[in-house]
C-alpha cells in the first residue's frame, strides 16, 4: 500500500510531516503569513465576500483561456496550483462541510454524505434534522446544519460584526446548509419534485420572502423561474480534441447526445433532466443576483458574506464524465455565467470584492475514457466493477454462515456510500460479535481486484501513513461505519453500469481548485500544500476577524513573494 498512499498524496500532507527542520525556520514562516494577512486586511477591507463552490470541479479542467469568471479568475487570482481536500472520503457533504469552518469532517461529525445514527443504525443525511421546527417549507423532512458540530466563517462574521449579514444559495440542499454555518441570515436551495421551486426550512424562517416566492411563480414552468427555459440542451460547437458525443459509459436516463431533451410534462422528471445540465447553475447564479439586490448586499457598513454551491457540474460529470463534451459545453456556460455575476457583485461593492473558487472534491473520468486514451491504471478490465455484486457477495456469505436463513441477506451490513456497519440487533441475536463480521467482510471484499483495502475502526485509529492520517479526518465515532472500503487506484466501484463517480483518497478526487481574488490578495499562482480547510481562516484574516483556536486549517500564504505570474 506504499505506492497507493504516495500517489494519494496530493496537497496538503500531515501534520507531522510539515514540520518545519527548525524551531526559527517555522517562528519565521508563520511570522510572514500574519504579516501578509494583517497588511492584506490593512489595505483595503472588502464589502463583500463571494465564496464560489463549483461541484466536482477538477482543477485541470479549468483554463486562464476562458473568457468569461473561471478565465478571470485563474488570470487576476491568487491560484494554489497544489490544494487539495485533506480527507478520504471525498464526498459532497464533507467537502462543502471543511471549506468555510477550517475544521476536518472528523472534527465536524460530518464523515460522508450519509451517516449512520449511532442509536438505530439508521442512515441519515448529513442535513437531516428531525425537528418540526426544521421543516423543508417544500419537501418531506427537516434540513438543517445541526449535524455539523461547529460554527462556520459566517458565525464567526456575524459574532466580530453584528451588521454584517450572512447568506448562502445552492441547486443542492447539503451545498447552501453546510455553508451558511449555524445561523446565516438565510439560505436557499433548489428542490425538485412535483413542484420545482427554490426553498429553505423553518430553521431559516417561517416563511420564503416575497422575492423569492416571485421569483418561484404560481406555476414555475409557466410563470415563474423555469418559464424561459428550452425545451432541450444543445451542446455549443465541440473543440478539436473533444470526444465523440455519444461515448460509451456514458450515462443513457438523460440522452447521450446533443440535443438533450429538457422540459418534460411530468415537472419531477423535468427537475431530474434539469439537474443534469448546464441550466440548474445558470439558474442558481440568476437567484443569487436576485437575492444580492432584494438584500441589499455589498452595500451596508459591514461586510457582508455570499456563500454559492454551483451543482449542476456534479450532475453533468457523474453522467457523462468530465472528458465529455456535455462537460465542456456545461463548463463554457458557466464560465459566461459567472463572469456576468462577478461584474455585478463587484459594481455593488465598489470594487471591494473578495472571492474565494474552490470545489467539494474532484472525479475519476469515465471508465472508457481511461481506457481508450490508455491512462487506465486498475487492475480490472474496463476499470469499472459493479457494487451492487460485490456488495451482494458479501451478504450473502455472511447470511450462509450465521443466517437467520428466513431473515433478508442484507441485514447483516448496511452501506452508506464506501462505508459498512454491521447490524449489532441481528448479531446480538445470533450471538456473533461485530468484530467478527467486520473480520469477515474484510477478508472477503480484500480478495476482489477492484478493492485496494478495507480499513477497520482499530486500523483508522492506529494505522500509519498519510493514507490512515486522511481516514482518520473522516473518522467520526459512532456515525461512521464498522468499515471502509478503499477502491484500487483508477478502479471505479459504483451501483451504476454507467457514468462515473467520486470518494477516494486519490489524488484525482482529491485535487480541487483553490483560487483567491480581491483587496488585500496578490495575484499569481502559488505552489506547496493547500487545503479546503486552510479557506476559512484565510478569508478570516483578510477580514479581520477573530477565529477559534482549535482549526485543524491555517492561514495560506498572502507574500507577494511566494506568487509567480
């Protein structure tokens, strides 16, 4: 596993191996980053902080080329050419959760997109709240960040300046909660369904202001938001190097090729088709501006904070990859998108921008594409092996040997995602303790080519290497599994005969784009380790404001010196 945890190593390594070789050498170096943050929130503090959250957004997608606000950004940013996610489970709630409280998913109770409630097994969603005062005003369910066990940027804002106001929009509910932090001003996602709408829950308010129940229409197909929608999403014209467009391992639920169809009669399937394209950012980002001028943004005696999770590049890359052309096409839109968006919010605060790009985690390209462009590196042929299979073996191995042979094969081990646990009721039942079943199932899943490893609690907690450093900053007692299962490298574990997916150690899920831009930021691009979680105390050092003590982030370099153009 040497070679696995090498090649996982991209960005930021533990903390015992960025010590510094003396005492003076480390005194000096954070001397220079307190003095870059305390000269940069000197210089000119900023009326808005703009946080852009691109969903599975792989740093080497993005080119200075683009005309329009990744292009900008990459050009007049500050670009840290190694970030990475500091964690294992690279999934979309742990990664949204690190990047504005400076603290590991572990830290958090935030482990993966699901977890397990150490009372009844039961998986639960990482915004889930059971509390009727957390009702989603359009939806089943409570949503809410009283899973996440610690304040985030916006908290920290709003307690060093009052009238500051904090707010956060996302196309997924997990992307807007787990930004905002604990008490924002609001926060806003889009929720499919029956009735396509932009919504909150009752933790945020009682109910949507009239802005956005205008903006949400009486009936959104006709009269509100998704009124000016097409009826289909044709691709812009494809690069010289593009792909063919339709690609085997290309998702089919949504068309493999241009034009993909949009709008449907049944509105659930029309918000599923919406999901999967360009448009849902487009959208989000239109909301955004609507909320900065209904708001007022940018424009009080305080800074104000805007938090944006883009959603709709995660979608497109799980069912087309991020080689396809409907990724190019979708990336171009939202290139144009956000470059309209960053000319507005920086006219409203007077030049007084502050933005932050950044992605949740990264993705393995499709399966295919590896392995017609010669780059598969998995063991397996075609580099894609089925979870549903490997899963069901499992299951039914421990079911022959312990039974209950009336009972459900699946019983015995529920997954979340790469995680296992294992059901204590039915072993306590059977008289078969959960270490061994853990046992079993690591012998038995460690025989298939595809996995590289099954990590145990015991071998998390006291393993070596920044392979078991990165498991443990996922680790959380009581709602992680019994188990992990660590994919071979370029290996692709899914439930899906298509697409691909993300949620490794490896470099190719964890590599994410870091980028700063505004007062107080020297432009350039800045190599050595950077981490999502190094975010939220930088951007609390070019405001000004205090930070907890206990980050496991830390304030990224600001000296002009360490940036070259």
């Amino acid at each position: 596993m040497a070679d696995a945890a090498g090649k996982a190593g991209a960005g930021r390594a533990p903390a015992a191996a960025r010590r510094g070789p003396s005492a003076l050498a480390a005194l000096a170096a954070a001397l220079a980053v307190v003095l870059a943050q305390l000269a940069g929130a000197a210089a000119a503090p900023p009326r808005l902080v703009l946080v852009v959250a691109v969903d599975q957004l792989r740093p080497d997608r993005l080119d200075p080329a683009l005309p329009g606000g990744l292009g900008r950004l990459m050009r007049e940013g500050r670009v840290y050419t190694e970030a990475a996610l500091a964690h294992a489970l690279t999934e979309t709630c742990p990664g949204h959760a690190t990047m504005l409280t400076g603290r590991h998913p572990a830290a958090l109770g935030i482990p993966a997109n699901q977890f397990f409630d150490p009372a009844s097994g039961a998986r639960l969603s990482c915004v889930y709240d059971p509390s009727p005062a957390a009702a989603e005003l359009h939806g089943e369910g409570g949503v809410s960040s009283a899973a996440m066990r610690a304040d985030a940027l916006g908290d920290w804002l709003k307690r060093a300046s009052p009238r500051s106001r904090v707010f956060a929009v996302a196309g997924k509910d997990r992307g807007a909660v787990l930004l905002a932090g604990r008490h924002p001003d609001g926060a806003y996602w889009f929720r499919g369904g029956a009735r396509p709408v932009f919504t909150t829950s009752r933790y945020y308010r009682d109910a949507l202001p009239g802005w956005v129940a205008a903006w949400n229409g009486a009936d959104p197909p006709r009269d509100g938001f998704l009124a000016g929608l097409p009826d289909a999403w044709a691709h812009g014209a494809p690069g010289e190097d593009a792909i063919a467009d339709d690609f085997p391992g290309e998702g089919t639920r949504f068309s493999r090729t241009s034009p993909h169809p949009l709008r449907a009669r049944d509105l659930e399937r029309f918000a599923e088709q919406l999901y999967a394209s360009p448009f849902l950012d487009e959208l989000t980002l239109e909301f955004a501006r609507r909320l900065l001028e209904s708001e007022d943004l940018g424009r009080g005696p305080a800074p104000d904070l805007l938090a944006l999770s883009l959603s709709a590049t995660d979608l497109v890359g799980h069912t087309y990859g991020p080689a396809s052309r409907e990724a190019a096409d979708a990336l171009r839109r939202l290139d144009a998108a956000l470059g309209a968006f960053l000319a507005l919010a920086e006219a409203r605060a007077d030049g007084r921008l502050l933005v932050a790009l950044t992605a949740d985690h990264g993705v393995l390209p499709l399966p295919e594409w590896l392995e017609r462009t010669g780059r598969a590196t998995c063991p397996v042929a075609g580099s894609r092996t089925s979870a549903t299979r490997l899963g069901a073996a499992l299951l039914a191995r421990l079911w022959w040997r312990h039974g209950p042979w009336a009972a459900v094969p699946r019983a015995w081990v529920d997954f979340a995602g790469s995680q296992g646990r294992v059901n204590r009721t039915l072993a306590e039942a059977r008289g078969v303790a959960p270490e061994e079943i853990v046992a079993e199932a690591k012998m038995l899943l460690q025989r298939w080519p595809a996995v590289g490893r099954v990590w145990t609690q015991a071998e998390i907690a006291a393993g070596d290497g920044e392979l078991a450093e990165l498991y443990r900053r996922s680790f959380v007692p009581g709602r992680s599994g019994d188990f992990v299962v660590q994919p071979a490298r370029g290996c692709l574990l899914s439930y899906y005969d298509t697409g691909t997916s993300h949620g490794s150690p490896y470099d190719y899920d964890r590599r994410v784009p870091l980028v700063l831009f505004g007062p107080g930021v020297p432009p350039g691009r800045v190599a050595g380790p950077a981490a999502t979680v190094d975010l939220a105390p930088t951007l609390a050092g070019l405001l000004g404001i205090p930070t907890p003590q206990d980050l496991d982030g830390r304030p990224l370099s600001l000296a002009e010196e360490a940036a070259s153009r």
